[in-house]
C-alpha cells in the first residue's frame, strides 16, 4: 500500500502543504536542524504568530493589495515552518520532537479553521477579478476552501464548523500515532520460522524463551506471511498485522465517521462523502459507484478463479483431497508467491540482488534524466536520522537548481510504516521559489525485488511532481491536485519497471549491478496478471468500505467490515480488525481511497502516449511541462487531453484490467 499524505495540517483542502516562502530561493532547502522539542514549539509560536499578522494585513487589503499573491505568501509561510515539521511528526527517531511536532499541527490546525472563515479576506477573495485562467483557477481553489470551512454558515455553525474540523484533526493523528508507534513483536520458535529466508529474521531480537520476535514492519511480515511452511505461523503473524492499532482505534475511526458526517450536514449535505465529492474529479457518489461497479464486473468472476487456483495449489502442497481443503486468508500471500514459483518460475525475493536499495534511486534518478531532463546531486546536510539522504534536483545542461529532494529508505523503530512522499515545498515562480519533496519508504538493506522497485518508480512519480511543479502560486505546485488525480503521475510510472530496455539503466548508475536476466523479467511480465482478480476485488472492497464509513449513516466500523468483508469469497476472520490500521481512513484520504482506482484508470490512459517507446524525451519533456509542471493550475481533465491530444477515457484501464 502507497499513497502520498495529504497533510494533517489542511483539513481545507488543497491549501496548507503544499506551498512555499517569502523571498526567492538562491540554494537548495535546508532542513531545520531541531535539537528539542522546545525548539519546535518556539519555532511553531513564530511561524503562527507571523501568518497571523498575514491574515490581519490580507483582510485589511494591505501590502499585498493583489489578495492571492497574499493568501499564497501566507501558505508559503505555513509550508517553510510547519512543513518540515510535519513530517518530523512522521520519521523523528526523537519521540519529544515527535509529540512537539503534533502538538504544533493541531494548534495549525485550529489557526487554518479560522483562517478559511475569515469573511473579510472571503469577500476579497470573491470580489478578485481575475486576469487570466490560472488566477480564476486559484481564486476558485479559495473560495471553496473558504466556502468548505464554513465562512458562510451562521454564527453557531461557523463555532461547530471549527470546533468539528479540530476534534477531527486530533481524533486522525492519534489514529495514525497508533499504528507507527505500534511495538507488536511475535514471538516464532525457529522451527516455526521454517520457509522463511534466514536474512529476515537472523538479526531479530529473542524472548526470554529464545524465541525470535518478528515485528509488522514489511521488511518483516512480508516474508513471513508469503514464505512461511507452517500454516500456523502464517496464521499468527497475519492475525497480528490485522489487529495493529486495536479496538482504541476501531473507537476512533467511528467517531472521526459520526464527526464528518455532522460536518457534511452543517452544509445541508447528508454524507462526507457527499461533502468531499463535489470538490473531486468524480464529481459525485453517484460518479464512483457506477465506476466501482465496472471494476466490480470485470474482477468479479476472476478473483473467483484465482482463489479456485489457489485451493488447488494448497490442496497439492498438502497432498489432501481438495474437497478437503479450504483457502484461507493467510494462505493466500503464500500460495500466490508459491503459484508463481510453479507455474512462471518466479521469485520475487531473486530480483533482490539485481536491485540494490540505493543503486534503486540512483536508477530512478537516470530515468528521470532520460524522460525529463532532470539531474541529481548529492548535497551534505545534516538530517534528521544518518540514514536519510538529501539531493539537488538540476536542469540537465544548464545545471539550473530546480529543487531539494531527501530520501529516507529503511525501516527503524517508530518510522512511518508505509512508502510515501511528502510535499514539503511548493514550487512558486511568481515568488522565485523552488519545491522540496521527501521521499520515505521501508525497503530491505539486501535489495529490492520487482514489486518493490515499482513501489519506488511510484513514489519518485509524487516526487517528481512536487520537484518538477512550476506554478505561479505555490499554493497550486504538484500535488495540490485533485485526491483522485494525485496518484495518476505515480502509478503511470509503475509501468517502466517491466521494460527490460528501462532496466539497462541500473547499468548505467551501478557498474557492479549485473543485468536482470531477460527471462527472469519476461517471467515476472507474465506472472503480473496473476490474481489480479484478488488483489481488484480487495481494492473495490477497501473504496466500497471506505464510501459506505462516510455515507449518510456513517456505521459502527468494525461491524460494518465484517460484514462488507464476511461477504467476500475469502470471507472474515473472527477477531481480525483491519479497519483498526487503515490509516487512509482516518486521514487525507476519508472517503477518498476510490482515488487509487479512478487514479489508475487515468494512469494507464495517460501510459498510452509512452506506449512506443518508454524512453521518448520528446513526450516525456511535453509530459513534464503540461502535466507536472501545471499542478493544480489547470483542470486535471483538461490536462490530460492537453497531453494526450484527445479526450480522456477508460478504455486502456480496462483493457489493462482485463489483461
Ligand atoms: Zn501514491
């Protein structure tokens, strides 16, 4: 699972992340050296008492008289204080600097409730008479954060309004503070441990017992659940990864449903997911269930085939009658990993030694100098943990600084679990000022396999979006986009792992990385296809749940799951809890998670135009200047027929679904 966060900081929408500072940029970014978490509450005092005097001069007309050249400076205010730290809230290995961190998004968070109900600066907003598209497009953007916090509600509302968007704003981070600081370890005699690649757990500390203690970090489970012989180890680590986050959290994912919906109904609308919607590519519920139900219509029959295919293998593994033999949950990594042995010999753990975790970026990097002109230099900073590494992104020929770009690629103790990007800069050239991303994920030390290096081609496509933005307002830069487009860039990017003339490259950036055998990859082009009817469905089922927690009734989530899921082919497992982990939920991507699939169907349209030659710099230069360069400046739709010259469409998704 990837996915970029949405900040914390902006329940109103596509404002506060996603922007940058005052003065033009000379250098690259320079990432604040906190030593206390006294020194991240000073800092955050500073920052919030200077957007604030902004707020007063922008609803008084002042310096600057244009209104969005004032709101922008203010967000760009916002992003160079609070977006480093923000993310020090995510990957600090320091807890005080983590919690002070916290503790400075919610007091963000309650300065941005006001700020979006401020009617002075509102009726600025509306009255802006705007000289050209992309000043009607960012007058549009405010007006309808304005409008969504509430700044036209009734004195009482407009109270409920915020109070609403700060309960909601706490109640997220600590259902995201639960899972990242998760310690679950279990405990697995060797023994039990048989199957498993020794790499993985040799290291892992024991129990009294001497038993090893795995923890639920990828790196860690993965394995475990895919390479496992004894049913029952995969059983027990699996039951473990669906319980993170507990019952607390299955509390607060209730509430922080009840809590939207009271919010959508200020607004005269039943749902949040009503609320959302009308501001999304989608449009409408509407929109996305008769989406959903196409996707349903072409996965349906074959996730049916697929757990057939997987019951038989568990049958022959078991040599036992397969009347006999029914799939379970936490067979079904394992006999997927072990189908594609037999049937494409297929290992993605063989891919590892091809794939060295930094030779992984460096590669990244060389084709994001084949496609877009770009070039990455080390810079020396100090960072947050000695892991983390931090690049100049360049023109390609001039050597034009573009951006800052870290990267943090292991796991550690109380990390963010996932693979994700974070905008921490906007991109403004009206301000002269350059973006900055950090890139996080939680890759093995030995090497990725395939999977995983598309889940790095997928986060280095939210990085280039951020890093290659060219707005005039930072306040539009990359991924301001629209949730249900943010992904298109990343996933489109995913497709270049299974071209062998994409994967030269490693040769280029790692003299003693020997190339991927041919027949290794064609192998894992044709294995792809395999259960793709499961992994669909359970996709269709996480949107299908995720509409129906923010719908008009917003249900109890737990038993809401288990009867979504006890529906399912696989069915529930009693006591399992997965909703307690599933963090899209509970923050930026509440009645969003559709966006993976309506995200994707634009992802493989948009993949249409690099059909011929994934390597093209003509298409991948026109590429980055409409749809990278562009943000949310102009409509994703009209993007996307910029770039491709022709209406957008679903037909590529589906073939590629159908595939
Ligand atoms: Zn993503």
């Amino acid at each position: 699972m990837k996915f970029l966060p949405v900040s914390l900081l902006s329940l109103v929408a596509t404002l506060a992340l996603t922007t940058a500072a005052g003065a033009a940029d000379s250098g690259p970014f320079v990432f604040p050296d906190y030593r206390s978490g006294a020194e991240i509450n000073a800092r955050c005092e500073a920052v919030l008492k200077d957007v604030s005097s902004q707020e007063t001069q922008v609803a008084a007309g002042g310096t600057p008289d244009n209104v969005l050249i004032g709101m922008d400076r203010l967000s760009q205010a916002v992003d160079d204080g609070l977006g480093p730290i923000s993310f020090i809230a995510n990957v600090h290995p320091d807890k005080g600097l983590r919690d002070a961190a916290e503790a400075c998004e919610l007091r963000y968070q309650a300065f941005a409730s006001k700020l979006y109900q401020n009617a002075r600066i509102y009726a600025r907003v509306k009255a802006f008479v705007p000289a050209d598209p992309i000043d009607a497009q960012l007058r549009d953007d405010l007006m309808a954060s304005f409008d969504d916090a509430g700044v036209g509600l009734p004195p009482a509302a407009r109270a409920r309004a915020r109070a609403l968007n700060n309960e909601i704003g706490k109640l997220a981070q600590t259902f995201e503070r639960r899972v990242r600081e998760d310690k679950t370890r279990v405990p697995f005699t060797v023994a039990e441990l048989e199957g498993v690649p020794e790499g993985v757990w040799a290291k892992a500390p024991r129990d009294a017992k001497g038993r090893v203690l795995v923890g639920l970090d990828y790196p860690s489970y993965n394995p475990v659940v895919e390479s496992a012989r004894k049913p029952a180890t995969r059983e027990r680590i699996w039951r473990a990864f669906q319980s993170r986050g507990g019952a607390a959290n299955l509390k607060t994912l209730g509430e922080l449903g009840q809590k939207r919906r009271d919010y959508a109904r200020l607004f005269g609308l039943a749902s949040y997911a009503d609320f959302t919607l009308r501001r999304r590519m989608a449009g409408s519920v509407s929109n996305v269930q008769r989406f959903l139900g196409e996707v349903k219509g072409v996965v349906e029959q074959r996730e049916l085939r697929d757990i057939a295919d997987l019951r038989e293998a568990k049958a022959a593994d078991l040599e036992q009658p397969l009347e006999r033999t029914s799939l379970k949950r936490w067979d079904a990594p394992y006999y997927i990993e072990r189908v594609k042995r037999e049937r494409f010999a297929l290992d993605q753990n063989s891919f590892r030694r091809y794939f060295p975790p930094q030779a992984s970026v460096d590669f990244a990097m060389a084709l994001s100098g084949k496609l877009f002109n770009v070039g990455f230099k080390p810079l020396e900073q100090k960072l947050w943990h000695p892991d983390a590494r931090a690049y100049e992104v360049v023109e390609l020929g001039s050597g034009k600084l573009l951006a800052t770009l870290y990267v943090d690629l292991y796991p550690r103790a109380d990390k963010y679990g996932h693979a994700a990007v974070w905008p921490m800069r906007g991109s403004s050239t009206l301000a002269g000022r350059l973006p900055t991303a950090a890139l996080v994920t939680n890759f093995d030390r030995t090497g990725l396999t395939l999977d995983e290096l598309e889940t790095m081609l997928h986060e280095f496509g939210h990085a280039l979006h951020v890093t290659l933005s060219a707005t005039r307002y930072s306040s539009n830069a990359g991924t301001s986009v629209k949730l249900d487009f943010v992904e298109a860039p990343s996933q489109m990017l995913e497709e270049w792992v299974y071209d062998a003339k994409v994967l030269a490259l490693f040769q280029e950036v790692c003299k003693s990385c020997e190339p991927v055998p041919a027949d290794l990859l064609e192998r894992a082009v044709r294995s792809r296809s395999f259960a793709k009817g499961l992994q669909f469905s359970r996709q269709h089922l996480y949107a299908s749940y995720d509409l129906a927690l923010y719908s008009k009734a917003a249900p109890e989530p737990m038993t809401t799951w288990a009867r979504m899921e006890g529906s399912t082919p696989l069915g529930h497992e009693k006591g399992t809890m997965f909703p307690a982990a599933f963090s899209h939920l509970a923050g930026g991507y509440g009645a969003g998670y559709y966006a993976y699939l309506w995200s994707l169907a634009t992802a493989q349209d948009l993949h249409t135009a690099f059909a011929a030659d994934p390597l093209d710099a003509k298409v991948g230069r026109r590429y980055r200047d409409v749809v990278l360069g562009n943000g949310s400046q102009v409509d994703a739709n009209e993007l996307v027929e910029r770039f491709l010259g022709r209406a957008p469409g679903n037909k590529a998704f589906f073939d590629w679904l159908n595939r």
